[in-house]
C-alpha cells in the first residue's frame, strides 16, 4: 500500500509540473489580442457599464464630458454624486 501511495504522489507532482510547462508554453506561443485592441475594450466596458459614474470626479455634473486622462481616479474628498460630495 505505501508503494502505491508514494507512486500516486510522484503522479500527481508529475502531472501538476507538466501542466505548468505547457501552460507556460501556450502563453509564449498563443499571441494575444493586440495592445491596442484590449485598450479599445477596456475602454468599451468602462463606457457601457457606468464604472464612469461613481469613479469619475464630477463625471455626472459634466454629462460625460471628461477627459478620458481624469478617468476612474478617484475623487479627494469621497463620493460625489447631484446631491453633493458624501
């Protein structure tokens, strides 16, 4: 029985070590979306699915109008929503 369970456990290493070199290997060989195109989503998500609103200094008070450099930064003094800064 301990044979058994010493082999089982070199399997299982064995197994988990072949599957982070072919793992690290797909990473190298697959290319990826370009840059730019992961940009262009991320930017497509924050645009869509309001991240703009809470996360975006004055985002609300200006209609969107913010430059895309001010983007999800914060703002300094909390929450600022059409009521005021909470």
């Amino acid at each position: 029985m301990r044979f058994i369970d010493e082999h089982r456990a070199t399997l299982i290493v064995s197994m988990c070590a072949s599957l982070c070199i072919l793992q690290a290997d797909a990473a190298e060989t697959t290319s990826a979306h370009p840059k730019s195109d992961r940009i262009d989503r991320g930017r497509y998500l924050v645009k869509t699915t309001g991240c703009n609103d809470c996360h975006t200094p004055a985002y609300a008070e200006r209609a969107g109008d913010v430059p895309e450099s001010q983007w999800l930064i914060g703002h300094t003094l909390g929450w600022q929503g059409p009521w005021g800064t909470t």
